[in-house]
C-alpha cells in the first residue's frame, strides 16, 4: 500500500507511507526524508499506530493507523491533529 497527502495550510509539507506486507517493510517519509523505517517479517500485528509530527511554524499531529485485513490487505486510517483526515483500502 501507498498513498501521498499534503499538510499544511501556510506551510505545505508531503507525507509519503509506503508499506509491503510481503517483505514487511514500512517507510514514512516527510518531505522525501524517512523518519520511519521498520521491517518486520513474522507475526504483523493486527493493528499498528504511527504518529508523525510535521512542521515548524505551523504544527501538525498526523497519526496513521493500520490494520490488518484477516487473510492479504489492510486499511488505513489518516488523523490529522486527532480528526479523521481520509481511509485508504488495499494490498
């Protein structure tokens, strides 16, 4: 699964999630930077939490949350400062 949204109102910033449930790998980039990296190969949990905060003058919470589909898949839900920002479904 992948997905982009900007942040940002005065201050645009780029989020990139980027995640492999075959080779269990998760990058989360703000501004093409990585300020998450995480491999896991056995056992995914069935619901994961990343926070990520973003901006200087202008700050944002953005908490992504990722559940596991019971068979292949997962859905993700994007908060942007504790409300509901956009879901996100797929492989």
């Amino acid at each position: 699964m992948k997905f982009c949204l900007e942040v940002g109102e005065t201050e645009r910033h780029l989020l990139e999630f980027e995640f492999n449930q075959l080779l269990g790998q998760l990058h989360i980039r703000v501004n093409r930077q990585e300020v998450k990296r995480q491999v896991r190969l056995f056992n995914e949990p069935v619901l994961e939490t990343h926070v990520v905060q973003v901006g200087r003058n202008e700050r944002w919470t953005v908490r992504i949350e990722k559940e596991r589909k019971p068979l292949f898949g997962q859905r993700c839900r994007v908060f942007l400062n504790e409300r509901l920002f956009r879901c996100y479904e797929g492989f």
